[in-house]
C-alpha cells in the first residue's frame, strides 16, 4: 500500500513538473510581425533579406543546397523563406503579445534580441560569398516613416 502511493505521488508530482516545462520559442513568421511594425514590414521587404532564399536557389555561381539555408532562411528550412524579422529578432512566441512588446525589458527577457555586429556576422562573416558587412539596422529596416 505504501509503495502504491509512494510510486502514485511520484508519477503525479512527474506529470506536474512536466506540465510546468515550457517550450522553446518557435517562429511566427513576419506577416504576424507586420501587424503592428508596418514600417519596418514595408521596408524589409524591399531588401536583400526578404529574397534570401530566391537569391540563393537562383545563383548561376554557386550551387544551392540544404546548408545555404541556414543563412538564407529564417528557420534554417525553406517554410519561412528569407531572413525574416526573426532570424535577427530570435523566435518571437514569447515576445510577440502586445503587452510584452511596449516593454523593451520584457520583451528581451521573454527572447527578443536586439541585432549587433555580431548578429551580421552569423552569416556575413566575410568566408566565401559571405560578403562582411558594418552592422547598421537602417541597411535591413526603416525604424521611422521616411520624412515628407
């Protein structure tokens, strides 16, 4: 009888603890981010990134294959074709609801990251075609409506 409730409080107290366990981030994709930071949006979507990946299947100089999409692609696979806001933001599940995003403290501590050099340098570290590049957020989004 013991043992039966020593092992019924182990497996409860196992399925508690599981339940608390949350799961890692995952990506939402930049139509979600769209909703509310148009601008940026707009922007992005005029650069490079945007078209990563059809750049990338497109060259005549290298041979496209599954390893390019770790730089040419969000989430390493072609399901979020680019380099979307993400793939320098961080996954943005957590960070994503409006009241976690109007608090900069709190939308870094539930993952958002703010892009430095070395962000770029994840891909642009200046090996093969992997051209470097001078961190500047302006060279891969507008932060502000562009002046009248």
């Amino acid at each position: 009888m013991k043992r039966t409730l020593l092992l019924g409080g182990l497996i409860i107290a196992i399925v508690a603890l599981g339940s608390m366990a949350t799961a890692a981030p995952t990506y939402i994709g930049a139509e979600k981010c769209k909703m509310c930071h148009k601008i940026q949006y707009e922007s992005w979507g005029q650069t490079k990134h945007a078209k990563a990946t059809e750049a990338a299947k497109a060259s005549t100089e290298w041979k496209f294959e599954a390893a390019c999409l770790t730089c040419h692609a969000t989430n390493k696979d072609e399901a979020m074709a680019g380099v979307q806001c993400e793939a320098c933001h961080g996954p943005g599940s957590e960070y994503k609801p409006i009241a976690v995003m109007k608090d900069k403290a709190k939308a870094v501590a539930a993952g958002l990251v703010i892009p430095t050099q070395a962000t770029c340098d994840g891909c642009h570290d200046g090996k093969e075609h992997h051209k470097a590049i001078t961190f500047d957020a302006t060279i891969v989004h507008a932060h502000k409506a562009p002046a009248k």
